[in-house]
C-alpha cells in the first residue's frame, strides 16, 4: 500500500487561490505588507522628505516644467500633521537663497520660490531690480521677459520684513506670483527645503531630460 501523498498549499505568486481559506490567507499576508509599507512610508513623507513635481514656469531657468524633486523637512522642521502652526524643531530657518516650498497666506496654494530676504531685512525694488538692506542683490539666476514694469510690483518698498516671516521671489520674475502680490510668508506656513532634482521631462516632447537628473539646488 502506498503511503498517501499530503497535499501542500501553495502560496507561489503564480498560482490563484481556490478556497476560501486560501483566499483569506493571501488578502491577510497582502494586509500585512501594505501595513509594514504605510509604516515606513508615512512617516519618511511626513517628517523626512517628499517628492514635488514642477507644474509651472515661475522658476524658470532653475527650475523646469517637468521637474521632480526632492525636498527635506528636517531643515526647516516638519510640520506637525492636524496641528496648525506646530512643527518639530529644525536645523534653523530659510535663509536667503534657498529654495523654499511653503504655502501661499492668500490661497493656501503650495508654491515653490527662492528665499531672498529674512526677518528683519529691508527689501524694495526698482523697475524689476532687488535691493536688499539697500544693496542691489546679485542674482544671476533671475530671468526676466520684455513686459512693461508694473508698478507697486517690479517697483516697491522699502519694506522691513516682519519678524517670523521670509520674502519670497520667483526667479522668472515677470511670470511669478509671489510675495509682491500677497506679502511675506510667515515660518508656520512653510513646508520644506528643495535640495534635489531625481528626474526631469520635456512635456513638449515627450523625453526624459536625463542632463538634469541629480541637479543641487
């Protein structure tokens, strides 16, 4: 008589389940592996660092339609989930020349743009010239177009900016809406560090721009 043959189950990911047991066996270990994930990953885009994609052309040339980027929280502080205002303690504030992602005080719209002045600093502009504590700022990333000043806006100040707040440029100056329209942004409102580009697309295109992969910003 032949020793009976002891059927073994198989969780291979090529083969379906067929019973019932076997299909809870496989939604409980899928369960397990999707609570092992948000684990890890909820709390890295929370307090660590996130992904942002580039939508528009205010940042231009430094920052590209299609860009993708890595921005850390640990600089600044992460912000503090469901607690307005409250963020873990950081490195120390935005200074001028990052690259700050923050949330606009008028819509709550999250913009990207380059710290130019902090706290305390006087700040003004003259037919599209920045001055900061009354030296013309060198700044040679800025882009700007062929429109006609406007004025209060590519002409304004001095102003002092508050304490607990930063001002805030876009480096196309002439297709930027940042703190010349809505005002300085204050510390709670800001959001992260940009720091680098993982991966770049030509929208009009349609093709990777692998040069700028692994840019610093």
């Amino acid at each position: 008589m032949k020793p009976s043959k002891t059927r073994r189950k198989s969780y291979l990911p090529w083969r379906i389940p067929r019973t019932r047991q076997e299909w809870m066996a496989e939604g409980v270990d899928w369960l397990k592996t999707i609570v092992v994930v948000l684990a890890i990953f909820l709390p890295t885009i929370t307090f660590v660092v996130q992904g942002y994609r580039i939508p528009s052309g205010s940042m231009e040339d430094t920052l590209l339609i299609g860009d993708f980027l890595f921005a850390d929280k640990i600089t600044y502080g992460a912000r503090v989930p469901f607690v307005s205002g409250k963020r873990l303690p950081g490195l120390r504030d935005p200074e001028p020349g990052d690259i700050v992602i923050f949330k606009s005080p008028k819509t709550g719209e999250t913009l990207i743009k380059r710290c130019v002045a902090a706290a305390g600093q006087r700040v003004e502009m003259s037919n599209k010239v920045l001055f900061v504590d009354g030296d013309r700022a060198i700044e040679p990333y800025v882009k700007t177009t062929h429109r006609a000043p406007i004025p209060g806006i590519d002409s304004f100040g001095p102003i002092v900016v508050p304490a607990g707040s930063i001002f805030c440029l876009g480096d196309n100056r002439d297709r930027s809406q940042d703190c010349r329209f809505f005002g300085p942004v204050p510390l709670p409102l800001v959001i992260a560090k940009a720091d680098i580009l993982y991966f770049s697309f030509n929208v009009e295109r349609w093709l990777p721009r692998f040069n700028r992969v692994g840019k610093i910003l």
